[in-house]
C-alpha cells in the first residue's frame, strides 16, 4: 500500500511543481499578452504528423510483408 502511495506522489509531483498561475488579462486585450507567448503550432505539428503517418505506413507495410511470407 505504502508503495502505491509512493508511485501516485511521485506521478503527481511534477505537475503539481512546475504549474504556473494564469497571467492576468491585459487592459485593453490589444497588447497580445496570450498564454504561450502566441507561439506558433504549425510548423512543428505538420512534421510531427509526417513522421507518424510515414511510421505507421512503414508498420502496415513490414506487417504486410510478414505476413506474406508465414
């Protein structure tokens, strides 16, 4: 039991570490004062979504070619 504790805390602690608090609204909204920074999203995200669809392109195609030769 004292083991399931353990692992739940130390699962947990992270996030409960590292959280930030919100930041404040801005006064007028127009100083783009986001959450993030406004970083953008898609340059990353397009080659993360390349790389898995070429890797489970290649995991259909050895699954396929396994499953030939048995």
């Amino acid at each position: 039991m004292k083991k399931i504790i353990v692992i739940i805390v130390l699962a947990l602690a992270p996030v409960l570490i590292y959280a930030q608090p919100v930041p404040p609204p801005s006064q007028n909204g127009q100083n783009g004062n986001q959450p993030g920074g406004g970083a953008p999203l898609d340059g990353g995200l397009s080659i993360l979504l390349l790389m898995g669809a070429a890797y489970g392109t290649k995991k259909v195609y050895n699954f396929k070619r396994k499953s030939k030769t048995i």
